[in-house]
C-alpha cells in the first residue's frame, strides 16, 4: 500500500453510470491530447503514429489520475502489470503502470463513516477504544487505518473501497479496452482466458472474509518460525468489506537497502525461502509481492508479511513445471530449459519456431549467471541489458506473443517481484542451497492447505 498522503482525500465513484463517465472522461481526455499532438506533428512535417500520439506525457498524466481516482480493479491491473515492467514492456506502458502503481487516493471522511456504519453498525464507535480517522496507507481496494481495541491491543483496520466489488467486470473490459486502443496490444492477440482471470482474482480480493481465512491459515503456517511474523485476525471486527488484525510494527522493507551487506543477505534469504516454501510445501502463494506488503524489524530482524488477499493456490503441476526448468538450468542443459519452459507454456512454440536461436541465447545468459558458484548477486544486473534487448527484439515480432496459463502468472509474478526486492537490496543469496532440496518430486498429498 502507497504511504503517500500528501494528497487530498477523494470519493471513489460508485455505480456504473458514476464510473462509466469517469471513463467516458478519459478517453475524452486522451482524445483531446491525442489531437493536439496529432497538430503538432503534422506542422512538423511528420506523420504521427496512433501508440505515439497516445502515450505523451499528458495523456499519460491524464490515465493515472483517472484510473487512480476510480481506484478498485482499475487501479489493481496497473500495479499487477507494472512490477518489474522496467526490464520487459515497452517504456510507454512501464511509465504509465509504474505511476498508477504509486498514485493512491483515501476517502472522503463522510464516505469512510458510511462504509464503517454499514459494516459495523451506527455506534460502530463503542467497539473500539479510538480510531484513527486519517489512514496509514491506501492502494487499489482500500486503505488501513490504526485503532485501539477495548482490551487495549493496537489495531490495523483495513476498509474497502465502496463500489469497488460490484465495478470489476466493467473496471477490467474497459482497461483492456484501453490496452487496444493504445495499440499496446496486438489487435489478434486473445486476452479472453487472462481477462476473466484478472476478473475472478480480482473478485477474491475485494472478499475481505476469504481473506481472513487466508490470514488465518498464514498465521498457523508460519507461527513455528521465529524469523517471520504474521499479524492476527481480530474476527469480532471483521466483515466482508472490514479487515481487522493486530498492528505490528516494522520499517517499509526498501529500507534495508542502507543496511550492513549480511543483514540485507539474511533478509532476502528469508524471504526466498517462504517463496519455495510457498509453492512446494504449502501448495498455497501470495501472489502479490509488492514491497509494501513486507515489513522488516530492525531490533529483530523478523520479516513482518501483511495483505493475504491474494492468495492462491499453485497447483502441483505448476510447482513440478518450475522443478523441470530449474533442473535442467541448474545442470546446463539448455535444451532441457527450452522444452520445459515450452511444455509449461512459460513460451510460446512460435518464438521458438520463428527465433530459436535468440531464444536458446536468453537461455544461455540466464543459465550461466545462476551456475556459478556460490551466492548469486541481485545487485550485479549487468546481464538484464542483454536479456531485456533480446527480448525487445523478440517482443518486435508480435507474432511472437503469448499469453501464459494463468497459473504461471500469477506465480511468476510473486517470483519476478522477490527478484525486484532483491535487487534492490542488493543481495547476495546463496540460490543453489536454497532450491536443492526442492528438487526431488513432491506429491500432492504432501501439499495439504485448505483454501477459505
């Protein structure tokens, strides 16, 4: 969630025809930018494209305000698309998201007394010993407030969004409208699968009641780990638009990037290992790595995990796809990455018909950086250069598109996002150690979690 509050609180749309015009104002307002820019390269005496007249920086300016006003599953598919966008998509749609991905609004304090009254009931006041009516954070579905229960336990209360729920079907189609429109999309490429995907995810989010049970089941997954703290349900104030667990403090993870190289390594040591813990032993992920869903406390070095929304299940299928890549990539073998990253759907059998040769290239890059003995540097990126080139060079190609299960999405995104983390940290992590005992076959009845 966005810590960022110098901003005037604004009251999120509700209802269709209300978010419905709020899109009806984007796209007028990008209409008008993209004239003006048309004008303008026209009396330059060049011919403007539709994705360069789209993506100026005022119509990019114009996008995140309207998309982060709306908030809800507008504002959520820039933040899924825009981490660690930088290495792989084109920079016009890297700027956009990654703005989206910080731009956070909060409620109205009269909006915000209507959805505690409706969820809480009118003297709502009389559960808690005090509530902070200024938010500490807001993101995308709702924004967390502190509060003091009666007992005296200090609270975190997140508060969803009104209308937030109900807007996803539309939010969706009309953000992938804009995908199209903006020719950042090729015209035939099918997003149908992926687009009731993100629909159905997004559902689960705003499910503050599955969320708890997702909460619940971390906090027992993990309770025997002394290197991990998981806040705790308060179930008496929780609803299905309310969210309340104990307040546990911790500094934003990114500020570990000014600590001593051992505890940065020990960090993201830590936070690796839950991953691989995640997808073999638990069967069970949260899929949503951005750095503000981690804490870190200094005095004991414990990373502290909030926002469990979503989570989701990895089936063993995919955790035995990414055992195969691993395997083969760890041995050298790049026909065996190839053909596992194919069988998995990770590619497409068109960039590897059409560009083989450039892709068993990527395939080496990757492979003889995680090889080599000892700890891998996240901080020494000099090889991303070549890869994202490569892959821009790919991307060129758009028959070369794919689209990957939706599994292997949402699980790549966590890794892509922990591999961000890293490198932003700096760290030095001793992979080979941590995935070795991972690579044997697990079964299925050794991944028992049950999902609320």
């Amino acid at each position: 969630m966005s810590d960022d509050y110098g901003r005037r609180p604004r009251a999120v749309p509700r209802g269709r025809l209300a978010r419905f015009g709020q899109f009806g104002r984007l796209a007028a307002g990008v209409a008008g930018g993209m004239m003006a820019e048309s004008v303008r390269r026209l009396a330059d005496g060049e011919r403007p494209r539709l994705r360069d007249i789209m993506l100026t920086p005022g119509n990019i300016a114009t996008i995140v305000e309207r998309l982060s006003h709306l908030r809800g599953a507008a504002m959520k598919l820039g933040q899924m698309i825009s981490l660690d966008a930088g290495d792989l998509l084109p920079a016009e749609l890297t700027e956009l998201m990654g703005r989206l991905r910080e731009h956070a609004h909060h409620m109205p304090p009269a909006q915000l007394e209507r959805v505690l009254t409706a969820e809480w009931g009118a003297d709502w006041r009389k559960r808690l010993r005090s509530f902070d009516a200024e938010p500490m954070a807001a993101a995308s579905i709702g924004q967390v407030h502190q509060a003091v229960a009666l007992d005296g336990r200090r609270l975190a209360i997140k508060v969803q969004y009104p209308g937030v729920a109900e807007s996803i079907d539309a939010d969706v189609d009309n953000v992938a409208t804009l995908l199209r429109v903006s020719s950042l999309l090729p015209g035939d490429l099918d997003i149908g699968a992926l687009l009731a995907e993100a629909k159905r995810q997004l559902a689960e989010e705003t499910d503050y009641v599955r969320e708890a049970g997702h909460l619940a089941s971390f906090e027992r997954l993990l309770a025997a780990d002394a290197a991990v703290v998981v806040p705790q349900l308060v179930p008496e104030l929780s609803t299905g638009r309310v969210l309340a667990m104990t307040y546990v403090e911790g500094d934003p993870i990114e500020t570990l990037a000014d600590a001593p190289q051992a505890r940065r390594d020990t960090a993201m040591t830590r936070l690796i290992s839950l991953v691989l813990r995640e997808m073999f032993d638990f069967g069970i992920m949260q899929t949503d790595p951005n750095f503000a869903n981690y804490r870190y406390q200094r005095d004991t070095g414990r990373l502290v995990l909030l926002d469990f929304g979503a989570v989701r299940r990895v089936a063993p299928a995919t955790a035995e796809a990414y055992r195969a890549v691993i395997r083969a990539g760890l041995s050298g073998d790049r026909d065996g990455v190839r053909d596992a990253a194919l069988a998995a759907g990770f590619i497409g059998p068109a960039v590897v018909a059409r560009h083989r040769k450039r892709v068993d290239g990527m395939i080496d890059v990757i492979t003889g950086e995680f090889v080599r003995p000892g700890p891998f540097d996240f901080g020494n990126r000099r090889f991303v250069a070549s890869l994202r080139d490569q892959g821009l060079e790919l991307a060129a190609d758009r028959a070369n598109w794919h689209i990957p299960p939706a599994d292997i999405l949402f699980v790549q995104r966590k890794i892509s996002g922990t591999a961000l983390l890293a490198a932003r940290l700096r760290a030095r992590v001793d992979m080979r150690e941590l995935i070795a005992p991972y690579l044997r076959r697990v079964g299925s009845d050794e991944r028992a979690v049950t999902l609320p």
